[in-house]
C-alpha cells in the first residue's frame, strides 16, 4: 500500500511539473511591438514562414491572408519588435551537422564516463573486461527510459554485474555505488570550478553550489577517513543495528574501503573531471547552436552539471519532466541576464531552454538504442536468464595485476 501511494505521488508530481512546463512555454509564433511613445505593447500572433533568425522574417499573421516580411531593426540597427518564436518552430529550423557534431560528441563522452568504472571495477579486483563494462553500461543507459531519474539505469548494470560477479556481489554492487558518486563529485567540480565566471551575475547561485559541493565532500570523507570514522563512532553504530542489517552494512563498508588504497586514481578521475565533463557540456553547446539558443559555453559549464544532478531525482523516467524543468528554469534566467531590456526576455529563453532538453534528451533515447540491441543480444545468450537468476558459473575471476 505505502508502495502504490509513493508511486501515485511521483506520478502527480511528474504531472503537476508537465503542467507548468506545458503553461509556461510558447507554443504558438508571437512578436511584439512596443511603441516608442507611450511604451504600449501589441502582441501579434500567427506562424513563421522559414527561418526565424533571419532579418527580415516571413511571418503569417493569424487571420492574414499572405505571409509578409518583418524586419527586426529599424534603419538606425535598433530593435523595433521582439520575435517569440514557439517552441516547435526551434525544431523545425534545427541545424542537421551541428546537432549531429553533439550526438557525435556525447557518444565519446559516455564511453569516457563508462571506462571509469570499469577502471573502478578493477581497482577492487572484479575481472570484467573494457568490452563487457561498455555492454553493461549501455543496456543501462537503455533500461533508464523507463525507471526512474537520469541514473535508474544503475539498479540495471548492478544486477548485470551480479550476475557476472556472482561470487563476489557485494564488491559488484559497490562499484555501481561508488562510480555514481564520484560522478557527483566530478559534476559538482565542474560546477564549483565554473560558477565563478557568473558569480557577478548570480552571487546566491554560486553560494548554493559551493556549499553543496562541501557537503558531499564531507560525506565522501566521512566513507573513507579512518579519524572521521572513529570520531563518530562509525562501527559502534553500526554494531547498534540489527543483525541482519548490520552484516549488510558491514559487507558494504568492507567494499567501500578497499577503494581507500586507490584514492589517488579516484583523485585524478575527479580532477580530470572538467576536461571529461567539458565534452558533456560541448555536446550541450553544439545543440544549443543547432537550435538558436544563444548561450554561451561557459554558461554550460554551469547549467548541464545542475541539471544533470536534479534530472538524477528518482521520480519520473529517465528525469522526465525534472530535466526540462531545470533547463527551462535555468536557461531562463541566464538568457534573460544576458538580453537586457529585451521584454519577456526570460519567457522567451525558458522556451529554447525547455526545446534545448527535449532535443539533447531524444538524442539520448536514441543513443540509448544500442543498449537495446546488446540487452536482446544478451536475452539470445541468456534465454532461460528472465529475471537475472544468475548461476556460479559466471563467478569474476579476480584481475590479473599488472
């Protein structure tokens, strides 16, 4: 019952979000005159005809009979009218090469991101090969489509991977674990290493994030340090637990420890993080110019990780709806700053921004297909595997050292 009730509640919160999304974009091809007199508005209606960052544009208005040009800017280079293009008329003009320069880019920086914790894997001595991580990452990345947040895709690759480290599941588990966080802790970094470049703008933004990025340091810190541990008492609490789940506990912490002989390596995939994460806001960047948003690539740098880490909030499949939420609202804001006396300036970047999510999150549903294709390859090889049962004989065998 509790189960169905907490279903029920995503449910309408996904719904309640679509809502306001759905409310708080343009849908329909708008332009607005204002007059220089009394400062009066008039807001027109209808549908561009061809490009919408063209000057001149051919635009239809409602009720009219032809299409006509409107021109932007008057003689002297001033705006004389503001455009709202709606949100389908961003999809019909995309820029084919540059959309798909993006994809191409997001497919390298997803193997990247992969090779990490297959790294992470063998660092606790799991033999699973760099092919056999890619197959288990991507059938996660295609089973994210329909469980929860950006990251459902996890409880997928770790039953894979407990399936092929049978003998070891508990380590198996861990390294799913492990790698999630120390992918926050890299998109925090990139974050905390970025919001500099808009602290003038946003001051309180910049705050919130290096503040979330010391929490989560402090949490990492609390998993591995041996003096935070005995500071808090760490193994007399879990002793307090019951047995059942303190043997859990205990069998979890054991494998997060043996990562404490690798910090190093861990450091460096963290430090590295800007120039591996650097391709995700890239891909981001490219579309965003596929599209006509007109942000700049350092403003990526700051919004793909906050949207990355809340389209992560387990509610709706695949972040639906948190995701085009996030870049809605943030893009809004950050292109609004960036339009001084632009009237609707924020309404009007909110709109790309929502078409910027839906674009870069369709392509990943795409991309996605791949773990389609090797999860039925799995199913041809597996065929009596329906509910990943998985049998010894898939046992790791511990990773030769080199």
């Amino acid at each position: 019952m509790r189960r169905h009730l907490v279903t029920f509640l995503k449910i309408i919160v996904v719904a309640v979000l679509l809502t306001v999304i759905y409310f708080a974009i343009d849908w329909h091809d708008s332009y607005t005159i204002i007059s220089s007199e009394n400062g009066r508005q008039e807001t027109i209606y209808g549908k561009i005809v061809g490009p919408w960052d063209s000057n001149p544009v051919l635009f239809h208005a409602d009720g009219a009979s032809a299409p006509k040009p409107l021109r932007l800017t008057n003689a002297d280079g001033q705006s004389s009218v503001n455009l709202h293009p709606g949100i389908l008329t961003y999809f019909s003009n995309l820029d084919v090469p540059l959309f798909l320069l993006g994809a191409a880019t997001f497919f390298i920086f997803v193997v990247i991101i992969n090779s990490r914790w297959w790294w992470l894997m063998r660092a606790n001595e799991l033999g699973v090969s760099f092919f056999e991580t890619q197959r288990f990452a991507w059938i996660g990345l295609f089973c994210s489509n329909v469980l929860p947040g950006a990251t459902g895709g996890d409880i997928v690759k770790a039953a894979f991977i407990v399936r092929r480290c049978s003998g070891d599941k508990v380590r198996a588990v861990v390294s799913v674990v492990v790698d999630r966080i120390v992918g926050l802790l890299s998109l925090l970094t990139v974050c905390s290493v970025s919001v500099p470049l808009v602290f003038d703008r946003f001051p309180l933004f910049a705050g919130i994030i290096w503040a979330c990025a010391l929490a989560a340091a402090a949490v990492a810190a609390l998993l591995l340090s041996p003096q935070l541990r005995r500071l808090l008492r760490f193994e007399a609490l879990v002793r307090k637990l019951p047995l059942r789940i303190a043997a859990v506990v205990t069998d979890i912490d054991h494998a997060l420890l043996q990562y404490r002989a690798h910090l190093r390596g861990i450091g460096v995939w963290i430090l590295v993080s800007p120039l591996t994460y650097s391709l995700f806001c890239l891909s981001v960047f490219l579309m965003d110019r596929a599209l006509g948003v007109g942000l700049s690539l350092t403003d990526y740098f700051v919004i793909v990780p906050v949207a990355a880490v809340a389209q992560a909030i387990p509610i709706a499949p695949a972040g639906w709806g948190i995701g085009e939420a996030a870049y809605g609202a943030l893009i809004g804001k950050f292109g609004a700053a960036a339009l001084p006396g632009v009237a609707d300036a924020e309404q009007m970047m909110r709109t790309r921004g929502v078409a910027l999510s839906v674009l870069h999150r369709t392509h990943v549903m795409i991309w996605s297909l791949v773990g389609g294709v090797l999860l039925l390859v799995d199913r041809q090889r597996h065929p009596s595997d329906r509910n990943l049962a998985f049998d010894s004989d898939d046992a790791c065998e511990p990773a030769s050292k080199s």
